[in-house]
C-alpha cells in the first residue's frame, strides 16, 4: 500500500514528538519506515505501526552518529595520504615542506614559535567559517554539525602547542619535520570540510525547495 503525503506527514510528526529535529535525518527515517509499512508491516493503521517504532528511530540515530563522526575521521586519513601518493597533493607537499625549510634558515627564530602557532590556527578559522556558512544551515541538517569534527584531531596541536615548541630549540630539525606534517594534517581537514560542505550545501538545498 503506496503511502500518501497525509500519513508521510503523520510520520515527519512522529518523528518531531520523538525529538529527531534534523532534517536530513527525518527524511532518511521517513523513507525507512514509509518503505517497511508498505512492504512488510503486518499492522493496518500507520499510527499502531509507529508507536512500536520508537526504539528503532533511538537506535538508528545513534548508529548515524557514529557513522557519520568515523566516516569523516576516515576521509581525514585518506585526504592526507593524498599528499604523499597523488602527484597534484605532492606539489603542494614539496611546496610547504621547502616553505618551512625557508622560515628555518630565514626568519629569527623567536618568530617561529608564533608562526607555527599561526599555521594551526588559521586552518581552524577557516573550517569554521565554513561550517558556519550558510547561515543557520547547521542548525537544520545533521550532516553539518559534523564537519567541525572532521578538525578534531587536528586541533589537537593547536590546543598542545607548549609540548612542542620546547622543540624548536633542542630538536630543531624534528621540530621541522613534525610541522610540515601538522600542517599536511590541517590543510587536509579544511580541504576535506569544503569537499564534505559541497555535498551537504546541495542536500541542503533539496530539503529546502523539494
């Protein structure tokens, strides 16, 4: 039995009762339950069928939590080991190794413990103006709350730099070796949060005007 739009609402509010306030993830639990209701459910009434549905919808958005949250930690990894395998990356790799090679041989050296701290910071105001963006857009769509944690791990240095900087004058050349790494790590996150806000700006969109 096809569903029509009055008991795909009925769904939506059932769905908003129960707390899921997201609209990428009513939709997807829309289409879930709308799908098993017509083809296997034993109930007559749409509204006996969702009352025994309310563990499920729970158990769900947990599981996409979790999906979604190492989803984003794994395209982090694979981002980042593009700059030592994909022949575009590796330019820019090379690039920002001999940059930091430059600033060592260059630059007085009390200036680059606050030049490292730059170099982590921006990364995460960039990412977080994209998150931002559009206006509102994270408060509406799941998908976007998590492209900050797509940053976590590499905000991690930020947040420890006073570990390292004792580095810069006793290790300094593991001092430059681990930079260019951390700057690899950041510059992959932002470059995995625009791609993942591509995706969702379009979903977002759909939700919007469909």
């Amino acid at each position: 039995m096809k569903l029509n739009q009055a008991q795909i609402l009925e769904i939506d509010r059932f769905l908003q009762f129960l707390g899921v306030k997201f609209m990428d993830v009513r939709l997807e639990l829309i289409d879930h339950l709308a799908s098993e209701f017509e083809n296997d459910s034993k109930y007559v009434l749409l509204g006996d069928f969702l009352r025994t549905k309310g563990n499920f919808v729970r158990s769900y958005q947990k599981n996409l939590h979790n999906k979604r949250h190492w989803g984003h930690q794994k395209a982090l990894f694979k981002q980042t080991l593009q700059f030592f395998t994909d022949l575009r990356y590796l330019c820019i790799s090379i690039l920002l190794g001999a940059v930091i090679y430059l600033a060592f041989h260059v630059l007085d050296k009390n200036i680059l413990p606050y030049l490292f701290i730059g170099t982590l910071a921006v990364p995460q105001i960039v990412a977080y103006y994209v998150y931002l963006r559009p206006k509102g857009m994270y408060k509406k769509i799941q998908s976007a709350q998590y492209l900050m944690s797509i940053m976590s791990l590499p905000s991690l240095f930020l947040y420890t730099n006073g570990i390292y900087i004792g580095w810069l004058k006793e290790h300094p050349t593991y001092f430059m070796v681990f930079w260019f790494f951390v700057i690899i790590f950041n510059v992959a996150g932002v470059l995995e949060v625009l791609r993942s806000k591509k995706g969702i700006v379009k979903q977002y969109r759909n939700l919007i005007y469909n």
